[in-house]
C-alpha cells in the first residue's frame, strides 16, 4: 500500500472513530471530566470552596467547547510544527 493511500485510510478512520459515537448513542450528554470532578467534590466535602474563580466566564457551553477546541488545535499544531521540524533537521543532517 503506498503511502498517500495510508494516509487517507488514516484520516478517514479518525474521521469515523471521531463521529461515529454521536451517531450511535442517541440523546447522550457528553460532558468533560470537570463537571463530574465538581460533582464528586461536593459530594465527598460538602463544605469546599473553590480556591479561585475563572477570569472570563464564556457566555455558554459552545464557547466554552470551541474555546477548548482551539486550545487543543493550537496544541496539536505546536507538536506538529515541532515534530516536523525534527524530522526535517534529521533528513538534513543525512544528506
């Protein structure tokens, strides 16, 4: 198999492995781990209190998700950036 062709198989398993839960779970809420670490908290210490508030509070749930999901892009990108660049400098140092 070349690899062009692994790539796209790849991405197109990613791509399933990514969606396919929100299609086979009906009227699921995919929460994050924050809200089930809040509730474990109050549960445990009734009496906590939060060391400190968040700065800027997102006006809903879809900014506070596609905050997230620049974070992590911006993330993915630096490792990417940085990977590439190794890989790069090795292929240089062998020719």
């Amino acid at each position: 198999m070349s690899e062009k062709k692994m790539n796209v198989l790849l991405i197109v398993l990613v791509v399933i492995i990514s969606f396919a839960p929100l299609f086979l779970v009906k009227n699921a809420e995919f929460g994050g781990a924050d809200g089930e670490a809040e509730t474990a908290i109050t549960q445990i210490a009734t009496d906590y209190e939060p060391w400190f508030e968040p700065l800027i509070e997102p006006a809903s749930g879809e900014i506070e998700s596609l905050l997230f999901a620049l974070q992590a892009a911006f993330g993915a990108s630096i490792l990417a950036y940085g990977f590439g660049y190794l890989k790069g400098h090795s292929k240089a140092k062998e020719d």
